[in-house]
C-alpha cells in the first residue's frame, strides 16, 4: 500500500496538516520539537493502532481539542483503485476506524492493509530488551505472510487466559478433568503458531544473512527461534510436565507465548558480541528482511518509518542503509533535524518536506 495523500486534524500539536507524499522516498525535516516525529507517528498508527512513543493515547489529542481524526488515500502497489481509510480517537477513548466509507471496523483488519516497520533510536532495544519485543517482530511478519495466523493467535491467547484463570482459582482442589479441555486446545492452537513461526523465520533467515553481509561482513549472524518449552517434547508433553509448575504458580509456564528470538553474532549471543553501533545495523538488517521477505512472498510492500536516522547511524551506515531504503520498493518516510549532506545518499532527490511549529511545506530546494 502506498499514500497518495494524508490529512490529519488535532494530532498533538497540528491543528491541520495535508500533504501527498512521493512513492518512493520522503525526508520531514525541522528542529526537535516541529512535529516531525508526530507525523511519522500519524502513519504508523495506521499499521498498529498505537504510537510508538510512550504517553498513551489522550497526548495524541491537541489540548484544545475532543478527538483526533486521521485519513489517508492510498494504491495498493498494483497500483488498482484509490482506498480510503480513516481513524478517530476521542478523548473518553471511544475510538473510530473506516475503510472505503464503511461501518466501524476492527484494527486487525487496518492493519493488514498497512505493512509498517519502524526504525527508531529505541529499535535496538528489541535485542536488548525481554522476549515480548522479539516475539512481536516475528508475529509482526507472520501475520501479514499468513492470513490465518490472527485467528490462531487470538483463539490461543482467549484460551490462555481461561485456563491461567482455572490454575489460579483451583490450586487447591485442581481437576485434570475440568483441565483437559484447556490444554486440548492450548496444544492445538500452540502447535500452529510455532509452526507458522518456524516456517516464516526459515524464509527469512536467508535475507536476513544475505543483509547482514553488507553492514557486517566480518560477523557470521545467524537467527533461531526458541519455542517456549522443552524442542526435544511435543507441546502437549511439556504442558503435561510442567503441571506441576503451572499450579504453584498459578499461570502456564510453558508454551509459545514464552517463545523468543535467539540472534547470535560467530556462535555467541550477539548482545553480548556486537557493540551499540553494530547493533543498530543488525536490526536494521533483520528490518529490513522482513521488508523484503513480505514484498517477494506477497508481492505487498511496507511503508518503512525512520525517525532520526542521523543520529543512529554513522556517516558509511547511513550511505548502505539509505541505498538499500531506496531500492527496497517500500515507500519511506524519513525524519531528520537537517538535510545536510543527507540527500546525497540518494540516486534519486527524494521529495522533501519542513515542518516548523506545526505546519507542514513541501521543500523546494533552489
């Protein structure tokens, strides 16, 4: 999907703002504080229904006013009719979502439409960080490779919960009767979502490799997926052996839904391995295979979001990860304090926009 054109009112500090964003790559420049990070968090809203920064959804509301509103025109990258989507949150947290004119509809479905990946000076934490963040990346590609991952997903994790609820109120007086149906499902719906994500990671380890390569040529990298229990037992043997555990903590303890990512840098586990700096590069280097895996296995591309890339990267970095950008077939949208010395790691200028106290102009360069 790529924007034609976006508009917005009363996202934090714009009380307006339209603009028809280049195919192909977008620089939005202006000092800290313009609103340039606010637009980056407009568009990305539309692939997950949250901002990335923290805060919450009442600080995406201008003071001055109830609700935000959100729209965008966009061409799938077939380039068939203009689809219009729109999205409104109020201040009581009554939130709106229409697609093409239609009636409310679910995040799910928005977000399907809207493939984001989002490079930030915080990206780095999703290897420093626990294994939430990693098992979001990988559900992340999943769900928009495989349509039916949602579903599965979302009947897990519904059934996770009733029978965390059981474990809980039944330590005492426990019933493997009353349990069975739980774990019957649990092994089920678990069984598929490893699966799923063990066949996606396979897929994209080769461009992950093949990227990494260019950023980090002495380092051999490598990803694996941990599943959550025991890999020598099925899922329902681990659920069976951790019964025990699973009472006396009163929640599973085994399961997907305790999966992580594991990246190691020549054989050992890369945090410990690579510096800052090369960390930036390398997830980068898995963002942008999850970009390029779901463009040749779909033919769908992502609308990549890159907020202060200047800062992140050094001046070599910026060069390979802005050529990579511009031949990835996503549209992008860039974020910078100055355009200094930045457009020339472009092939072609890329359109450029300045954002000053909150109002938005194309940049014409004279």
């Amino acid at each position: 999907m790529r924007v034609v054109r976006f508009m917005g009112e009363d996202f934090r500090n714009f009380k307006r703002v339209e603009f028809s964003p280049h195919n192909n790559v977008n620089i939005i420049f202006g000092d800290n504080g313009s609103g340039k990070t606010s637009l980056l968090e407009a568009l990305y809203l539309f692939g997950f229904g949250r901002s990335f920064r923290p805060g919450g959804f009442r600080p995406l509301i201008n003071s001055q006013a109830e609700k935000f509103t959100l729209f965008i025109e966009a061409k799938s990258d077939s380039g068939d009719a203009l689809n219009k989507f729109g999205m409104a949150r109020y201040q009581g947290g009554d939130n709106q979502i229409r697609i093409n004119g239609g009636g409310n509809t679910k995040l799910s479905e928005l977000a399907s439409y809207f493939p984001v990946q989002l490079f930030t000076p915080e990206s780095v934490d999703v290897v420093y960080g626990g294994p939430s963040g990693r098992r979001q990346l990988i559900d992340w590609g999943v769900f928009h490779v495989e349509h039916s991952f949602f579903e599965v997903w979302s009947n897990y994790n519904k059934v996770l919960q009733h029978r965390n609820k059981l474990l809980k109120r039944n330590r005492s007086n426990y019933s493997l009767s009353q349990d069975k149906f739980w774990l019957d499902q649990l092994s089920k719906y678990g069984e598929k979502i490893t699966l799923l994500r063990k066949q996606y990671l396979s897929n994209l380890r080769k461009y992950f490799l093949d990227t990494t390569k260019l950023f980090l040529p002495n380092v051999t990298l490598d990803v694996s997926l941990k599943l959550g229990w025991d890999q020598n037992k099925t899922f329902e043997e681990a659920l069976t052996s951790a019964l025990d555990s699973d009472l006396k903590y009163g929640h599973t303890t085994v399961g997907p839904h305790k999966a992580d990512l594991t990246i190691t840098a020549d054989g050992v586990s890369a945090r410990e391995y690579l510096s800052r700096g090369q960390m930036k590069v390398l997830v980068a280097s898995l963002k942008l295979s999850q970009a390029q895996l779901l463009r040749e296995t779909t033919g769908k591309s992502c609308i990549i979001i890159v907020d202060d890339l200047t800062s992140e990267l050094d001046r070599e970095n910026q060069k390979k990860f802005c050529a990579v950008l511009e031949n990835s077939g996503s549209q992008v949208f860039l974020s910078t304090v100055s355009i200094n010395n930045l457009t020339e790691n472009f092939k072609e200028r890329p359109e450029m926009f300045h954002v000053e106290q909150g109002i938005l102009k194309r940049h014409i360069e004279k």
